[in-house]
C-alpha cells in the first residue's frame, strides 16, 4: 500500500459531506484540481474507487462509505492525541478547532479579540453555519468547543450557559404592531413572517413558541441568513422572530422596532458545547473556562 496523507483524508471527508468537489474545494480554500488530486492519490494508495461521479456531483462508492466511518472516528483519535500533546506544553500555544451557530457571529469576533489578548499562543480555527451543520460537526468529533443556543437533547455531551439569549418579535417602525402595546401572541396569528432557513436554531425556536402558544405561523419569505432578514423586515416584507443580540444597531437607531408581546422577549441562553468523552486540550478548556467566566458580562456591556 502507498503512504497517505492525513490532508488527503481531511480532504476526503471534505468532499463527502459536500457531495461535491467544487462544494468542498470553497469549503477548504483551495482549487477544484488540488482537491481531485488528493481523492485520486487516496484512491491510488489503496487501489480502489472511493468516490463516483453523479451528474455534476460525487456519490461514495460501497468502499468510500466504509471509509468515511473508519476515517471520522481516526480524525478524532487524532485530535485527542493532539489534546494529549499539548498538555505537555500548557498554554504557551495551541489550537481550538471552534464552531459557532450562524447567529453567534455577532458576538464572536468580539470574544475571540478578547481572549487573544489574554492567550496570544492560541490560535482559533473558526467555523460558522446554522445549527442542523453544527451538530453533525459536533457529531464527528471535528469541532473541539460548539457555541449554540441550545443543547443538543440527542447527544452525548456536556453544554454550559454562558450568556442569555433574548429573542423577540421585530417590525418596521412603521408597522400596525409596533405602535401598540402588550399584544397577546395571537395577535400575531394574521401577520407574515420572514424566516430562517430550516435547520436553523433561530427557525426551531420560532416554530416551537408559536405550537405552544396555538398559533400558526404565516411565512411569507424564507431566507439563509439573519442579515438578509434584517433588510427585509426594515423594507416592510414581514415581521420576523430574532436574537436581539443580533439587532442592538438597528434597534438603537429606529430602523427596526421591538413588537409589544406579552410573554416575549423568550429568555434563552447561549451554551458552550463539547462532546462528553472529548479530551479538551489546555486551550480549549481555557477558552471555555473564559466564555463561562466573562462571556456573558463581556456581552451584556458590549451589546
């Protein structure tokens, strides 16, 4: 058998959860001819297809799929021995592979600066997507630390608070419902919404308040991200079900307006996840120790 590399696994890995090799060559900033290159010289070492084409996409071959299964759990054996290692040099340097829900990019960047002044040897691979491909990150053992808004009921893991996370009903200054006071939530029942996508955290969240408080939920647009959302609701497309973490501008400048709900905002939280049988390395475990100790008063005074 001829060597391999661990980047030609990674690779691999890449383009099996893309189902494409352009897909995954955005995902890993590289050309659609090195990431071919890297599934072919795979493919040589063992002597065998792993992938086939489809169309313009890729499908595993019988052989690729069982290689995808023994190369998640090698890829996470290596990250523990990494974790391990770096025990042996502390907090001088390291790396946290960390993946944060879409929504977390509001505050992210501004903790990340923050906790690079306290650590500057530790270098932070950030990864940022809705909820449904978090998980399946978290799942795989590819992401060390996961930042979400609420912990995964199905898995094996351990998920502390570190800052609350409001969410409410937003409008248009200009909306009927803006301008009156301490509606009941059926007050809603008549309204279009524009939302996230499904998969969403934010989208759960919404469908799940409206089931408990017996209302249907009228979608009139469905959009990828909280920014696009913003515009939308300011243009007068809808209402919408945010974090109002992801709004402070917007809201402090009048171009959004806060929908009197009785009830709302819903006071969640932000949890700093990780597998429960993960080994965390120094880093990592500093890292969460700093969102659980100042994360929420660093966001409460930024926002």
């Amino acid at each position: 058998m001829r060597p391999y590399t661990l980047k030609q696994i990674q690779t691999f890995l890449e383009v099996a959860r893309q189902g494409s090799v352009s897909k995954a060559a955005e995902r890993l900033f590289v050309t659609q001819p090195a990431v071919s290159m890297q599934i072919r010289q795979l493919e040589d070492a063992f002597g065998l297809p792993l992938v086939e084409p489809v169309g313009r996409n890729i499908r595993l071959t019988q052989a690729g799929e069982a290689f995808r299964t023994h190369a998640i759990a090698a890829m996470g054996q290596f990250k523990d021995l990494e974790a391990l290692m770096a025990d042996h040099v502390g907090l001088k340097r390291g790396r946290i592979d960390l993946a944060v829900v879409s929504t977390a990019k509001y505050f992210i960047p501004m903790l990340l600066v923050r906790f690079g002044k306290q650590f500057q040897g530790i270098d932070i691979q950030l990864k940022i997507d809705n909820r449904e491909n978090i998980l399946g990150l978290l799942a795989r053992n590819e992401a060390d630390l996961v930042v979400m808004g609420r912990a995964p009921a199905d898995m094996d893991c351990v998920a502390t608070p570190f800052a609350t996370n409001p969410q409410a009903v937003l409008a248009t200054p200009d909306h009927a419902l803006a301008r009156r006071k301490k509606l009941p939530f059926s007050a809603l029942a008549d309204h279009g919404f524009v939302v996230r996508e499904e998969g969403s955290g934010t989208r759960a969240a919404m469908e799940r308040l409206f089931a408990d408080n017996k209302t249907p939920l009228k979608v009139v647009m469905e959009m990828p991200s909280n920014e696009t959302i913003k515009q939308a609701v300011m243009a007068g497309m809808g209402l919408s079900f945010l974090s109002l973490r992801t709004v402070r501008h917007e809201l402090a400048s009048g171009h959004i307006a806060l929908v009197d709900i009785v009830g709302l905002p819903v006071m969640g939280h932000w949890y700093v996840t990780h597998l429960s049988q993960k080994k965390l390395s120094p880093a990592a475990r500093a890292f969460k120790e700093f969102l659980i100790e100042q994360g929420g008063a660093l966001m409460d005074s930024w926002s």
